[in-house]
C-alpha cells in the first residue's frame, strides 16, 4: 500500500490559509512520498489491516513534509526580514519559533524510526569508538 497525505492537510498542519503553495506542497507531497516509502520496512506498508501503523506512518510523513515546507518558505527571499515605518514594525517571527516549525521534519523521522529498514534506521544513529549506537538529532 503506498501512503497518501494531501495538500489540505499539509497546509493545515502548517497554518497556511492561502493557495500561495499550493504548487509547492504538490510537488514536496510528490517527491518526498516515495522516498519516505521506500525508506518503510514492506511489511508496515503492506500492513493495511493495522489501522494504528498505517496512521502512524501517514502521520510521520505529513510531518516530514511539513517540516521541509517550512524551510523552504523560511528560506524564501524576504522571509526573515524586518520592516519598520515609525513606530509600526513588521518582523517574522523569532528563530526558536522557526527552528520549532522546522523540527517537524525530525519529529515525522522520528515517529518513522521504528519501521524503517536497517540501513535506513543506521544512517540516523552515530556509532561510537565502542561500537555502540547512540541516536542522534539527524537533519533528516
């Protein structure tokens, strides 16, 4: 079964209210689907029955995809400028608010954690001079 996560509930998760991305959540949802799903163990996937894992699993996507949305708009000319005129001022918000929204990405890696294949589940984790594994905040 392959997952499926809409453009709707991309921009609710984000608080988007505009059409403005719309073009740019179809083609994140598009390009990073199927590199979450072939990161997914076959059995979850296949694993329609269990209503709970395939909720999981679409949710640690939805949450991948958010949170690369929101750097790709924080990385948008502009994005995190400010703008005063007298005593009114335009700013974006802080950077602990925008490194939070972009955590998603972590935390959708993280709830993915589990079922991913070995290899892919290796590549997160820092081997140790003892040859022990410790996980690791990892930038996916």
């Amino acid at each position: 079964m392959s997952l499926s996560v809409t453009s709707s509930r991309v921009k609710e998760k984000c608080g988007i209210t505009v059409s403005d991305y719309d073009a740019t959540i179809s083609n994140l949802i598009g390009e990073i689907t199927p590199v979450v799903e072939f990161a997914i163990r076959g059995e979850h996937l296949a694993d329609t029955g269990n209503t709970g894992l395939q909720a999981t699993l679409k949710l640690g996507l939805t949450e991948v995809i958010c949170g690369e949305l929101l750097e790709q708009i924080a990385r948008e000319p502009g994005a995190l400028e400010s703008v005063s005129i007298g005593d009114l001022a335009l700013s974006p918000p802080p950077p602990q608010v925008w490194s939070t929204l972009a955590g998603l990405k972590r935390q959708g890696w993280a709830r993915l954690r589990p079922f991913l294949k070995p290899d892919v589940a290796g590549v997160l984790a820092t081997v140790l001079t003892g040859g022990s594994k410790i996980p690791e905040e990892s930038g996916l």
